[in-house]
C-alpha cells in the first residue's frame, strides 16, 4: 500500500480566502483541502481519524462558532500536534503570544507576502511527524 500523499488543511470562514489561497498553493504543487469552519476540519478528523494528517495547518484566527485558536486549544488537548500558521488581521501582541503558547508555529498578519506563507510552510514540513499521541 502505498503511503498517503501529503497535504495541507486550510480553515477559513471567507471563501474568497480559502478559494485564493487553495489556488495559490495548487499551482506550486501543494496538495489542500480547505474546511469552511473548524468545526469542519474536526469532523474530517473524526472520519476515520487518518494515518494522513495534514503536514501543517493554515487557519484564520477570527471565525464564528470556534476561532483558531480554539481550535489549536482543542487539538492540544486531543493529542493532535499539527504545525500551525495563524492567519489573522488581529495585531495584538496578546493575541500572537496566546497562539504562539498554544503551539502554533507561525502567525502571518493579513495582508501578508506570499513568500512568507511559502517559506511558514517549508519550515512546518520540516517537523517531524505529528500523530495522535497515545493516551
């Protein structure tokens, strides 16, 4: 059987954004699945809970029903570890310090360049492999 292909999960309440960042990524080779809501994504996860997790996770900090960091709070406590770039127009440096502490990786600030999404990326693919933790 051969090994599943790796994959990055997009969650972001706009369409516009995970459609414009999806197409982004497709055209340099970057397979995506994109989820509307956290709550999505977690129902993704609930299907089966893949061997494949994604290798890292693009998620908008301020959405409805659960924000992005609530949902790194919920990973966290479900034994999830998934690189994370926080996606957000929040410049509090309260908030960055709460994502960060929470584990995510990188925190981009909207507008922000495409290059430092690219290189967010190559810097979560290069950590190592992030399964559900035993418990």
């Amino acid at each position: 059987m051969a090994p599943p292909s790796p994959w990055i999960a997009i969650v972001d309440d706009d369409p516009s954004v995970l459609k414009a960042l999806a197409r982004f990524l497709l055209v340099r080779g970057i397979d995506v699945k994109t989820y509307q809501s956290a709550r999505d994504f977690l129902a993704s996860l609930r299907d089966g809970m893949p061997d494949e997790l994604p290798e890292c996770l693009i998620v908008d900090l301020q959405m409805p029903e659960m924000n992005g960091l609530e949902l790194q709070h919920h990973l966290n406590r479900t034994g999830i570890r998934i690189p994370t770039i926080v996606i957000t127009a929040n410049r509090e440096a309260e908030m960055r310090e709460q994502c960060e502490a929470a584990g995510a990786e990188t925190y981009l600030l909207k507008p922000f360049p495409k290059t430092s999404l690219l290189a967010a990326i190559e810097d979560a693919r290069a950590k190592p492999a992030r399964r559900r933790l035993p418990r």
